[in-house]
C-alpha cells in the first residue's frame, strides 16, 4: 500500500513539474545554481601502448564489471542514449563491442575484443591530464527492524513526495545534472535539510527501513551509498541508496579542517572517527553542517550493493565518475595509487588497472575525477578512507565514437 501511495504521489507531482520546470531551469542556469562543464575538456586518441602498465596488467578481474554492464546495455533500445556524458553515444553503438567482450574467456581474448572494438582517449582539462581518485566502500553497521533502547538511530526509505528531476532530460546542456525536491501549490520546493530531518521533519510517517546504534556509522553509509547491517540473529540485512534529498553536499572532513580540528594533510575517515569519538557532544552538531541526507532501500536477495548505472559492483573495477563528462557502463583504464591496507610505514600502492564507469556519488565532481569502490570489510574501509591520491585516467570509447569525441569539431 506504501509502494503505491508513493506511485500516485510520483504521478501527480510530474504532471505539475512539466508545467514549472522550463522557467526553473532558465532561472537556475542564471543565478548560477548549476555549474557549466569548465572550458578545455578534451579527448585525444592515443595507442594502447600508451597506458601505463596495459601489457602487463591480468585484466581478467574487470570482467564481471564489463559483463554487467554490457547486459544492461542490451537491455536498453538501440537508439536509447547512454547515461551519462553525450559522448556515450547510442546503445546500439556498444552492440557489437558487448558481443565480444561477453565472449572472452582469457585475458589475451579480452585484450584482443577491446582492441578490435575500442580505441583509448587521453582525457585532459585545461592542459592537465592529472586529478584526485578517493574510494569508498560497503560499510558494516549494526542494527534492527524494531527502535530499542540501543537502535535509536532510524535509516529512512524514500518519502513518497521527494522529486528527482534528471535535468538532461529537458535541456541537453545540463546532462548528468539533478535536482531533487517537493512540490508546494504548483512549484518544486526544496527537500528538508539534514538538520530539520534529524529534529523530526519525517517522525510518525512509518519511513523506517530499519535502526542502527550509531548516528556516526549512519553518516558513514550516507557516504558510501550502500551496507550491510548486522542483525540481532547475526544476519545481515543489506541496505542500498534509493534517493537524495537534493541539497549539495558538504562533507564533514572539510569543516573540520576549517574548525582546525584535523589537519588537512591528516584528513582521512579514520580520522573523522576517532575526532567525533573524542568529541561525543559535537557529534550531531558537526553531522548537520553536511545538509545531504540520503534515503535507502533494503537489498535483501537482490545482491549487490548497486551503482546508479543499475548494475552490481565489482570490487576494485567498479568506479564512480561525473556523469557530465563521461558516459556510465564505458572501461575506463586508471592509473593511480592507494594507501596499503596493512602497512601504513609502506605509504602508497601503484596500479594500473582496467575499471568501468558504473556509479557516480554528489562528491564526485569534475572532468579528473573517480571514487573507486573497493568492496566489503576491514582491508575495504582502510583503503577507501585513506584514499585521495593523484592519478590520471584514459576512456575506452568503441572506436565510431572514440573518434567523434576526439574531433567534436567536425560535427
């Protein structure tokens, strides 16, 4: 009956959106309440000897992540565009590039299906190929169906009148850009902040998916976009993004460099941890300056947890990307580092390594940019939250396209 209370209230609220949303988007574009791509993006066709590491690195492992997307990809029409960046093109442009990868079986034939069918672009932003790479993780939290005296921390499904406009879809100057909101007496409204949620906007409406016991870990999984919860019983329940509130989000790490409580060069979720266990008090007060608040949908027998191409990730080959500058389900080839796991007197790990484009995060933003996921445990969230290194990427585009983006001139 909630499912489709919330079907009838999605329904109404669009029909009175196709009527706002051409004089909001005018409106936003001038008062600067969306950011135009920066000037000097570009794609130049390079060799696959080019990419560091490309000979030597056991591409094997991206497999699972190419099968899942090139799966979703035939399931779209052939003339549907692809998600993301224009320069995606048409699924029926993948079509024979997803036959041959789906097809390898070693990594000599998967080497061989992405030459055949690909060409790689070195991709570069006001003369610079250089960017940050961040990670994220599944994270763990315990928890239960039922609020007790230790659960008290509510994780919240999607409110039947939250909004989510995907912008391209009117204008296709402002693809891979969104809004979320409500709609009051005929105008999309914004959502409730993370501070009036968290004093009660939402109490008394049956929106609970589930209670944690840590108001800390809850941030953490608004982070991250997907979990795991340890139940009472010892199972677990997993738990996935479902939707946004639509408010930008200020990451907690930047006010406390700004508050001088961490270092900016010791800044990492480790760190963010151990402060707010020192400062208990300042917990909710710190949270609320991060005005994003994200809904969750239970996962269990689904699988995943999901990225927003709609698809699986993979561990260590599914990355996260701006939507404005690069199509969702394209490989893309890193070349980067991370922090190791088990040895932090080591400092950074090098790799080259073959990802796919199947997630994109409200941090993630700008032309060099990606938050690789890293999976589930302890070696995961080590990773993940110590990560933000310097790195450059290359985009396998199939080889029609490649070469359209590399001369976007020539119409």
């Amino acid at each position: 009956m909630q499912q489709a209370r919330a079907n009838t209230v999605r329904r109404r609220s669009w029909v009175v959106i196709a009527f706002v949303i051409t004089g909001l988007l005018a409106t936003w574009v001038i008062f600067g309440y969306f950011k135009t791509p920066p000037a000097g993006l570009r794609f130049a066709l390079v060799s696959y000897n080019d990419l560091p590491g490309w000979s030597e690195s056991n591409t094997l492992g991206a497999v699972p992540a190419l099968k899942a997307s090139c799966a979703k990809i035939s399931q779209m029409k052939s003339t549907r565009s692809m998600p993301g960046s224009a320069i995606g093109g048409k699924a029926g442009d993948w079509a024979d590039a997803c036959v041959a990868l789906s097809a390898a079986g070693t990594a000599p034939e998967l080497m061989a299906a992405l030459a055949d069918h690909f060409l790689p672009l070195e991709v570069s932003a006001g003369g610079t190929t250089n960017g940050i790479f961040t990670g994220y993780y599944e994270a763990l939290l315990k928890g239960s169906l039922k609020k007790t005296e230790r659960f008290t921390v509510p994780l919240y499904a999607r409110p039947p009148e939250l909004v989510m406009v995907d912008l391209g879809r009117f204008r296709k100057d402002l693809a891979g850009q969104r809004i979320a909101g409500t709609v009051k007496n005929g105008r999309l409204q914004p959502f409730a902040s993370r501070a009036s949620i968290e004093n009660g906007n939402l109490d008394g409406r049956d929106l609970e998916v589930l209670w944690v016991d840590s108001a800390v870990d809850a941030y953490f999984l608004h982070v991250q976009g997907s979990g795991r919860v340890l139940m009472p019983d010892g199972s677990f329940f997993g738990i996935g993004y479902a939707a946004q509130n639509g408010h930008v989000n200020r990451l907690i790490g930047r006010r406390l460099i700004e508050m001088g409580a961490i270092p900016r060069a010791e800044m990492s979720g480790q760190a963010i941890r151990k402060w707010l266990a020192d400062h208990p008090d300042q917990i909710q007060s710190v949270l609320n300056t991060d005005p994003s608040f994200v809904f969750f949908r239970p996962l269990e027998g689904e699988g995943g947890p999901y990225g927003s191409a709609g698809v699986s990730l993979t561990p260590g080959h599914s990355i996260a990307v701006d939507r404005r500058h690069l199509p969702l389900h394209a490989p893309i080839w890193l070349s980067a580092s991370h922090p190791d796991p088990t040895d932090k007197s080591i400092g950074e790990v090098a790799f080259n390594r073959l990802m796919v484009a199947q997630d994109t995060g409200g941090a993630i933003a700008g032309e060099i940019r990606g938050d690789v996921f890293w999976g589930f445990g302890p070696e995961a969230e080590e990773i993940a939250g110590r990560m933000a290194n310097g790195g450059r990427y290359w985009l396998l585009l199939p080889k029609k396209l490649a070469i359209a983006a590399a001369n976007p001139d020539r119409g």
